[in-house]
C-alpha cells in the first residue's frame, strides 16, 4: 500500500517538475543569449505590442470622446433624471404641484440638487439674424449646481439672469445672428387666445452673457432665460415644465434613484432616467464602441497569426532539441508544454509594453494633437493655408477626456494571451506527435 502511495507521489512531482522544465526551456527559446529561434517568438511579441498600442489609443480616445459628450448632456441637458407631471390643467395647480413634488424629492436619500425648468421654442431676433431655437427658462439652482460650474464657461459677459430681462446664449447661437453682450434682442413666442387662435408675441431682452459647453451641437441650440421669464412668454401649453433632479453618481445609481422617487411621488408623475431620455443617442454611441471594439478583436487575431507562424519556425529550427528530449523520456504533453508556454510568454512579451505605451500615448493625446496641428500649421503658414484643426469644435470636443476603462484594458490584454496560446496550439501539438526516431535519422 505504501508503495503504491509512493509511486503516485512520485508522479505528481515528476509531473509538477516536468511543466517547470517545460517553462523553462520556453523561456530560453524566448530570451536565451545564442538562441535563432528566439528571433521568431521576438519578432511575433513585437507584432503584439505594435497592434496593442492603436487599440489602447483608440480605446482612451472613444472612451473619452463618448463620456465627454455624455457628461455635458447630463450635467447641462436634460440632468440626470426627470420628473413629468401627467396631468396639467392651470399654472396655478402646476406650480402647486412641482413644488410639493420637489420638496418631497429633496427629501430622499443621494439627492444632490432639484429645480424646476420651461422648455419652448421660439424664434430670436438679433442685428444680425435670427433663427429657431430651444428657449431654457431655468432655475437659479442650475448655476449653483456642481455640473453647470464645471462644464459651462462664459465666454463673454457673466453667467448670471439678473432680473427677469436677461438672457444667455450659446457660443454658436450668438455667431450665428450676431449677438453681442449688453446688446438687445428679441424673442417671438406663440401665445392662445380665448377664441383658440395662435397669435405671435415679442418680448424685449439684454443678452446678459454668453457661454459655451465645449461642444458645438450644445452651443448651437441653447438660449436661457429665467423661470419668471418663462412663465410669461409660455402658456402651459405651449412649453414643457418638469423637475431635473442630480444625484452622485448617475452612471450607477440613476435606476435605484428613479425607484425610490417613483415610489415616494404615490405614481403622480412620470419619472425618466438620462438614458431613457438620451436612449438613441447613448444607443449610437454604445453601437460607435461596440464597433471599435470588434475591430480591435480582429487586430487581436492578426497579431496572433504571427504567434503562429513564429512557433512553427521556431518548431522546424528545434528538431534536434525535440528529438533529444523525446529521446530522454520526455511525454508529448511535455513537448506540447514547451511551445504553448512560449506562445503564452511571447504574448505576455508583447501585451505588456505595447499596453502600457498605449496607456502612455492615449494619456498624453491632447498634447500629442496640439503639437501635431502646431507643426502643421507651421508648415501651411509658410504656404498661406488656412489653418488646420484635428479636433474641429464644430464637430468634437475642445479637449478630450482621459478615459481608462480598466476592465476593458484587462480584457484585451487577456484576450491577446488566449488568442497567442490558441494559434500556437496547432504547430505545437505537431512538434509533440513528431517521431524521434525520424529526426535522430534525419539529423
């Protein structure tokens, strides 16, 4: 009994001792000084590290581009959630209503900021133009809020609705029809009468500043005035009143606030989470993600190819080393261990670097693309070109967020490593299954 106890011991350990030395001698074919085949598996860590670098880049900049857009459309947007009443009849019973509803929302737990805001369109009339336009009519709490701080600048004049006259406008809007700071303007609203018919009205304002969110689209389409404001150049009607509600983490926790808001408002009033108001939107971007993720995969796949090709190289270059072993006792798992391990230690070889430069270039990518359009633009000015801009605001973000999603990173550099063993997995099991006698023949 003992000794068949001591035999089963002893293959264990033979078995445990055979996979170091099968990690070793991958290990020498990979980084052993004198060693030809360790150009092949080189070689393939180098392809791996070159397709890693474009995807951590591409990655970042995505990442930072999508949660860039997506911050501004929440924090200046349409907030993180929505309150909708389902029934409005007069103002007087509206503002009853928001007010009940906003204090009783206040009073739930992660709640960081509520107000009231009028949504309506109206047409601006300026020196130089006017155009159609979505008129904000806010609270003083969507200054005061956190978001509006970070992600709102004023480009002239003063983010401030002094009195009930002033308006803001964006960047974009004022280009567009000529609007200057401390200049006036007018905005044509639609107004009922009694007998049912629409009738225009103009209301005299000051552009009291103009501001920029960083993003064309925003800039473009925003004109803010203050609620008492709104409350006279709408009707109930003609405009959409609710409550944008922030709380301290929508990307987490935005359902759980909607739940418990909807349960505490007794289903009074229909409750939206920002992706439900932004659901094409956020959809497109996540399809735009999804995308570039594929083709990262694929780019994957490319540089396991050459894992591939290196292992069978380097399979033909060490046949007298596969016959020797053989020769010795070594199993055709042990054979098979020596090349699947170098392909795991190639692609190990590769994905660390080439990750990390990524991580390094995509961190640095702004500075990267100002120095790039300031030796452009050095160049066409000596040709009188116009100038060149990588990043148009007119159609991206002024700066790009540095966006590192570690799981996704995790995932890549994992999947590279599965992708470098799996092609290795054919030309090593050949390695395994060749006969030593035929090799001992032939060398």
């Amino acid at each position: 009994m003992k000794e068949k106890i001591k035999a089963k011991t002893k293959g264990k350990i033979n078995h445990s001792h055979a996979s170091w030395h099968s990690l070793f001698i991958a290990a020498r074919y990979l980084i052993g000084k004198g060693n030809k085949g360790s150009r092949y598996l080189l070689g393939a860590a180098g392809g791996i590290a070159l397709s890693m670098i474009p995807i951590m880049v591409t990655l970042i900049v995505s990442d930072g581009m999508i949660r860039g857009i997506t911050d501004r459309f929440l924090e200046l947007g349409t907030g993180h959630l929505q309150v909708w009443p389902y029934r409005v009849t007069q103002n007087q019973d509206l503002e009853a209503q928001m007010q009940d509803a906003k204090e009783t929302i206040l009073a739930i737990d992660n709640i960081r900021q509520v107000w009231e805001e009028k949504q309506g369109l109206g047409i601006i009339i300026a020196a130089d133009g006017k155009t159609g336009t979505t008129i904000r009519a806010v609270d003083p709490s969507f200054w005061e809020d956190t978001g509006s701080v970070k992600y709102l600048s004023v480009i002239k004049g003063e983010a401030l609705l002094k009195n009930d006259t002033d308006v803001l406008l964006g960047e974009e809007l004022a280009k567009s029809i000529g609007a200057e700071v401390g200049k006036p303007l007018r905005i044509m609203t639609v107004r009922n009468t009694s007998l049912g018919k629409s009738i225009p009205m103009v209301t005299a304002f000051t552009v009291r500043g103009i501001v920029s969110s960083g993003y064309h689209e925003m800039d473009s389409m925003w004109c803010f005035v203050s609620l008492n404001a709104g409350e006279k150049i709408f009707q109930v009607n003609n405009c959409y009143t609710y409550l944008v509600i922030k709380i301290n983490d929508p990307y987490k926790y935005a359902n759980y606030a909607a739940n418990d808001i909807d349960a505490n408002l007794d289903g009074a009033f229909g409750v939206y989470t920002w992706k439900d108001l932004q659901r094409s939107q956020y959809s497109s971007y996540e399809s735009t993600r999804q995308l570039l993720l594929l083709i990262m995969a694929l780019i994957v796949l490319v540089a396991s190819v050459n894992v591939s090709s290196a292992t069978s190289m380097l399979v033909i270059e060490r046949r007298r080393d596969i016959a020797v072993l053989k020769s010795f006792g070594a199993s055709v798992k042990d054979i098979k261990n020596i090349f699947m391990w170098g392909s795991f230690l190639t692609g190990i070889a590769g994905a660390v670097p080439g990750i990390a430069a990524g991580l390094l270039i995509g961190c640095n990518i702004n500075q990267i693309i100002h120095g790039v359009e300031h030796g452009i633009n050095l160049f066409t000015a000596l040709l009188d070109k116009q100038e060149v801009r990588i990043l148009d605001p007119g159609f991206y973000l002024e700066q790009i967020p540095i966006v590192i999603d570690v799981k996704t990173v995790v995932s890549i550099g994992v999947f590279t490593l599965l992708c470098s063993v799996a092609a290795s997995l054919f030309p090593a099991m050949r390695a395994a299954r060749t006969k030593p006698i035929e090799l001992i023949r032939k060398y």
